[in-house]
C-alpha cells in the first residue's frame, strides 16, 4: 500500500499536461479524455424517449467522474460496487478508497449529477458502503496503466 501511496504521491506532484479532446462516436464505452475534475452534465449517449437507461450508459455516464485527488475515473478505479436499474430509478452503490476520504460527498453528487443527466433517468442516488473494503487490487487494468502501477 506504501508504494502505491508514493506512486499517487508523485501523480499528485507532476504539472499537469494538457490533453487532446477525442470524440468518439455515440454506441462507444471507451472513455473519453477528461480536462477537469467532472465535467458539465451532459447526454453521454442518445436513447430512445420513453426508454430506460441501461447499465452500460449509466456506467459510461460514472467514467465521467473522477477523484480529484486521483487521476483516474472512479469506475476504472474500481469505487463503483452495483449499478441497479428499475424503470427510471438508477441506485448505485460504491465506495471511497478510504473512510477518511473528505472528497466522499462530492464524489457521490458528482456521480449523482452525471447520472440524472441521462436522457430516461427519473432520479438517481449513489450510496456510499464500506463492504467490501476497496483496496488497489480493485483498479482496472486501464487504471493501472493511467497510474504507472504493474498490471
């Protein structure tokens, strides 16, 4: 855990490098570059009106958000534990990468926002649970690649 600390330590360090915008087409799931903590809420995708959003939106909808303490989105960084669609109700549960982590509200309305910005959500709400407790073995390979970790 120490090394991964002095590795987040260094990314914490380093000037930030400005990045190119990359559009993607609308049935893409890869992630879009992103210059900012979050950025405004926005479709991340077009649905037809009356239907309900899925989970693969809802999931492109979370790679928006990030920590703004960590360089990498919170999906990728494996927070996000369950996605639950019912009509137009999205219920997510996720995590923080620790208990202390005074970011944690602000995350979770970011999350929050990104969500009801979907075109189909009714309400959307992002709870924050402890079980499992998140660890680095959680972060995607994506993740690991963006924070200079071993995969």
């Amino acid at each position: 855990m120490r090394t991964f600390l002095r590795r987040l330590s260094s990314w914490w360090n380093k000037k930030p490098q400005q990045q190119t915008p990359v559009v993607l087409a609308p049935t893409s799931t890869t992630e879009m570059p992103i210059d900012s903590v979050a950025e405004p809420r926005q479709p991340v995708n077009v649905m037809v009106e009356g239907s309900s959003p899925t989970e693969e939106l809802v999931y492109q909808a979370l790679r928006r958000c990030r920590d703004p303490e960590i360089p990498v989105n919170i999906v990728d960084l494996g927070l996000i534990y369950d996605v639950h669609i019912a009509e137009a109700l999205v219920k997510v549960k996720m995590t923080l990468t620790t208990q202390g982590c005074g970011m944690g509200g602000y995350i979770a309305q970011e999350a929050e926002e990104q969500i009801r910005a979907l075109p189909g959500v009714r309400a959307a709400t992002v709870e924050i649970v402890w079980d499992p407790p998140w660890d680095p073995s959680m972060i995607s390979q994506e993740g690991k690649k963006t924070l200079g970790l071993p995969e």
